[in-house]
C-alpha cells in the first residue's frame, strides 16, 4: 500500500480541475467577429468582380475564347497489309496480304 502523503499528492494532481493556461479575454469575441465580417466582405468583393468580369453584367456576352489551332496534318510513307485473293490448284480461293508502301496523314500538334 503506498504512502497515504503520496496518495493524496497524486490524487490531487490526476483529479483536481487545473486553470486554464489562456486567460480569456472580454475583447477577443468583438475581434473574431471584425476578422470574420472582414473575410465576409472580401469574398463578397470578389464574387461581385467575377460577375462583372464574366457573367451576364459583362459588356459583351458573346465573346469566345478559342485557342490558335497549331496542328496540321502530315503526309507521311508507311507500310500496310493489303489483301488479294489467290486462286489454289483445286479450285478453291484463299484471302493473302502482303505489305504494300501507303500513304497517311498523321496529325502533328505543336
């Protein structure tokens, strides 16, 4: 059984409600609310620039934003199966491919 000085001691300090560390402050509640209606009001600025830069307040609605189109098609030489029929000794016809030079358009972006 341990020492009823050491027991006391340490109930005190395991049970015993502590102060709290941060004093509060009667002020701190007036600048929380300032810092929110500041945020408040910036985000509200920038929405209502955003409806005037884009939206239906805009001078022209109608503007369309297109990027420069710098692909063009290229005539390059390849090689590709191409099919023929072949008549057999007994008659019958057989489907062969054999590789042929063509020519394709590959498109090239930049």
């Amino acid at each position: 059984m341990p020492n009823p000085v050491f027991r006391a001691e340490l109930e005190r300090q395991l049970f015993e409600p502590k102060p709290s560390r941060m004093p509060v402050r009667r002020g701190s509640r007036r600048f929380r609310f300032a810092g929110a209606a500041a945020v408040a009001g910036l985000a509200a600025t920038f929405a209502a620039f955003g409806l005037v830069g884009t939206g239906p307040l805009s001078s022209d609605g109608n503007d369309d934003v297109r990027a420069k189109d710098r692909c063009r098609y290229v005539p390059t030489l390849g090689s590709a199966r191409a099919p023929y029929i072949v008549e057999l000794a007994d008659g019958s016809l057989e489907v062969r491919f054999r590789r042929e030079s063509a020519e394709r358009l590959i498109k090239r972006c930049r």
